[in-house]
C-alpha cells in the first residue's frame, strides 16, 4: 500500500493568527481534498465559566488583537440582555457605533492594502521577495503613505471612544465607560476630507481589479453558496445591529428579520475531527447544504440599500455586475470590503457631527435576566456570543461562533478548487502555485487567532509524493 500524499503548506501567510492547509493527492497526482486546519485550540468557551458576567466584555476581546472591538462590542450586547439594558442611552450606542466603525475601517484597510495587495498588484506567481509590502513602500509611496494613514485614523478613532488603540475598555454591560471630548471630536474631524479621499482611491482600485480581471475572478475559487448577515428592519445595511437574514445563491430569502436572540433556532455547528473549527449551517437545510458564506461579501448581496450616499452608490456599481443578483466571486469580497469602507468613513463623519456623542448618560440597567446573546457584523463577518449566568452571577455557559467560523466550508471549497486548477498533475512546486492557494483564503481576511491560541514558531516545509509514495519535490520556508 503507498503511502499518503500530502502537501502541506504550515503556516499560512499573510493572515491574521496561525493555520495550515494540506492538499491530499491520489496515485495520479491529482488533487482529491484540500482542508485548512486551524491547528491549536481554543480554550475561551471553557475558561470563562466561573468568571463575573460583568468580565466578560474585556475578557473576550482578548481573542484578537485586530478585532477586540468586535468582541467586546458582541460580549457587551449579550450582557446589557442580562442586565436587562434592552435599550441603551443615545451616547453609549453612539459611542459604541464609532468605535466599531473604527475598527471596521482600519481592519479592512489592513487587510486591504497590508496583506492583499502585493497579490493584487504584482501577481498571484510573483517572487516573494517582491510580493510584499516593503515593494509597495519602495514602488508605489503614495498608496502606502494612504494607506498608513487611513489605519492610524481607524485606530484613532478607536483609541477615543475605548480608551486604549487595543485592547481598550470601551464597552460595559448597559453602555459605556466615556464619551467623546470635543478636542478627541475635532482632531478626528480635521481628518475626515483625506479619509474621504482615500476611500474613493481603495474603492477605485478594488473596483478595477475586480472588472478587469472579470473571467479569472468568476473562476477562481467562487462557487455559488448561501449567505447570512444583519441588516436592519428596512433592509439596510447595518454593521452594528440588526435581525437575521439568510439567502440562497440567486437571492431566495432562506429567513429574514430573525431576531438573533433566536439563532439557535436557525443555526447549528457541526464538529469535524481534523480542525478545532466548528462548521456552522442552516438547520432547515441540513449540513450538507446549508453552509454559507458571511463578511463583506455576503452584508452587500444580503442588505437591500446603504444609508450613506457614496456607498450607497458603489453598492449600486458592485450589484451591476452581476444583474442584481448574489456576487459569488470570492475575489469580490476585496471590492465589497472597500465599499463598506467608503461606508464607514461615511458614517464616522455623521456621528462626528451629532452632540450625543459628547452626552453623559452612559450606562442603563433594567429586569435581570439569565440568559444574553449578542450579535455584530465584525469586520469579517457575523459574530455570535451566547452566555448563561447563575444567581450568583457567575457565567456557567458561553457559546461563540467567529466569522471566520461561519466561512470555515466555504473557505475549505475555496481552497480545494484553487488547489486542483494549480497543482493536479503539477511534477513541480513552485512558491507561485502555493501562494494561489494562500491568495484563496486571504480573500475571506480569515482571523484565525479567533479560533486558536498558537505557540512556538512554525516553519513550512512542502514535499509533493507520486503515487509510489516517493518525494518527487520539497520546499522549505523558514
């Protein structure tokens, strides 16, 4: 019997956390099965029990150190159920509004620009060490200058409604712990017209890539699927509150205005042995086929309209080219990242201009209650937190499933269909046809650090096996 041929490619590159992919070949050296494997496990459902509800919200957010805010923010939701905050006072949801729209805007403009670009730019095959974002630095001064500058402005943002650029303590059950002073209110608005500007230049470069390049993004990687997001009670998309909705890939409503306290209802997790990843899907479909997609792509082929009239309008051009209905590129999602961008920028500028945000009613309590769920539009998609809390108010249960949780299947399709149009009967590696396969999960910004607490360092070292079980090529990295 020959033994198995596996490719693995440890770890993968340019994402945010650690993860590996392996590509398993048959005797013809044919792709069968590709899998991404988050490869530690995640131990933040089980430490947390025993913990004060009220720790919850800085605790969490420890998952990441992109999107703590998206953590503390779904924590904090769920726990102003418990505390029986059902509405909060106008400041606090404003203040939490601009914080998330924040960390959206210099999360996807990391991703954007940090970490997908050199593909964009100079090529999926390009040697790697040109394929990075030193090159841009050197060749390109000006978008990296822009780019630089829209994340410090995110994170500014972030630094004056949380405290802290990372990691702040924004957020509490029932509110938050300050508002907006008006000199933190001015110096953020003295930026607004370049953010604008450099919105309009993202938007432009994702657009272009994605029309000119129309045939090999169709292919590469896409596949229909089912998709999932909030959106608000008129359609419109909304990143920091919402209800549920579903749709299948030509735009059928699967379930619409969900409340998410209910999502149990609608969504289970289905456990598989090679990945401490859960694979969510839609009961009523089955976990065969009621797997979908989340994150920026699914928000705009979900939402019916965006309330902020640049956006809005590039949300109009990014649907145009498909007839109106669902996008199934996921090389799209770079185009639908820098439209929710244009969105944030939009919005931070509203809320800049609105008093509440230097009000001082910060914090509301209501009915106790044993039970919250809190749900957001993090930056890569929907983000669920659910937690149960006994009479001591101690958290006996909690329950969280990522974004990049929710994509899992859909990032694993990405992956085997890149690897069998890159390396089926390929008696080579090359770094380009490894960074293909990389280029296919980065397009989902998958945060894998969500989901894992690595340790240790891990160098990647590749082998490709023929059918006889003998190494035909090996490729070292680090």
């Amino acid at each position: 019997m020959s033994r198995a041929k596996i490719i693995e490619i440890e770890p993968l590159t340019r994402v945010e956390g650690h993860g590996k992919v392996s590509i398993h070949l048959d005797e013809a050296n044919q792709v069968q099965e590709a899998r991404l494997h988050i490869v530690e496990f995640r131990g933040f459902e089980r430490f947390i029990h025993g913990r004060p509800y009220w720790e919850a919200p800085m605790i969490v957010q420890r998952l990441c150190g992109i999107c703590p805010v998206s953590h503390n923010l779904a924590a904090a939701k769920a726990m102003d159920m418990i505390t029986g905050a059902k509405r909060l006072t106008p400041t606090a949801e404003k203040i939490r509004r601009l914080a998330h729209y924040g960390q959206i805007l210099q999360s996807h403009v990391l991703h954007f620009f940090y970490l997908c670009s050199p593909d964009l730019l100079f090529g999926f095959g390009a040697d790697v060490n040109e394929r990075n974002v030193f090159t841009i630095i050197k060749q390109k001064p000006e978008l990296a200058m822009q780019a630089i500058m829209m994340r410090k402005f995110g994170q500014e943002v972030i630094r004056a409604t949380f405290g802290k650029k990372i990691h702040g303590s924004g957020a509490v059950p029932g509110g938050v712990v300050k508002n907006l002073s008006i000199p933190e209110r001015d110096a953020l608005l003295k930026e607004m017209d370049q953010m604008l500007k450099g919105a309009a230049m993202a938007l432009a470069m994702a657009r272009d890539y994605t029309v000119e390049n129309q045939q090999m993004v169709e292919r590469f990687g896409s596949f229909p699927s089912s998709f999932l997001s909030l959106v608000r009670d008129d359609g419109a998309l909304d990143l920091y509150h919402g209800n549920l909705r579903a749709i299948d890939s030509v735009g059928n409503i699967i379930f619409d205005q969900v409340d998410y306290q209910d999502y149990g209802d609608y969504i289970m997790e289905e456990v598989k042995p090679w990945s401490y990843m859960k694979f969510p899907f839609i009961k009523k479909r089955g976990h065969l086929d009621g797997w979908y997609r989340v994150g920026p792509l699914a928000r705009l082929n979900c939402c019916g309209y965006i309330d902020t009239p640049k956006a809005d309008k590039a949300l109009a051009e990014f649907k145009s080219l498909t007839g109106g209905k669902p996008n199934h590129m996921t090389l799209a999602y770079h185009w639908a990242r820098m439209v929710e961008v244009t969105h944030c920028v939009e919005k931070i500028g509203e809320l800049l201009e609105d008093p509440d945000l230097l009000g001082n009613e910060l914090l509301t309590k209501g009915e106790r209650a044993p039970e919250g769920i809190g749900v957001i539009e993090a930056p890569r998609g929907t983000l669920f937190h659910h937690y149960r809390v006994d009479k001591d108010d101690l958290i006996t249960h909690c329950n969280l499933i990522v974004s990049t949780t929710n994509n899992n299947e859909a990032i694993n399709r990405s992956i085997r269909q890149v690897a069998r149009a890159s390396l089926s009967g390929v008696p080579k590696i090359t770094q380009g046809m490894l960074n293909h396969i990389e280029v296919a999960v980065r397009a989902y910004d998958p945060c894998l650090s969500c989901a894992t607490h690595a340790l240790g360092q891990m160098p990647l070292v590749v082998e490709l096996y023929n059918h006889k079980g003998d190494v035909m090529d090996r490729l070292a990295r680090g």
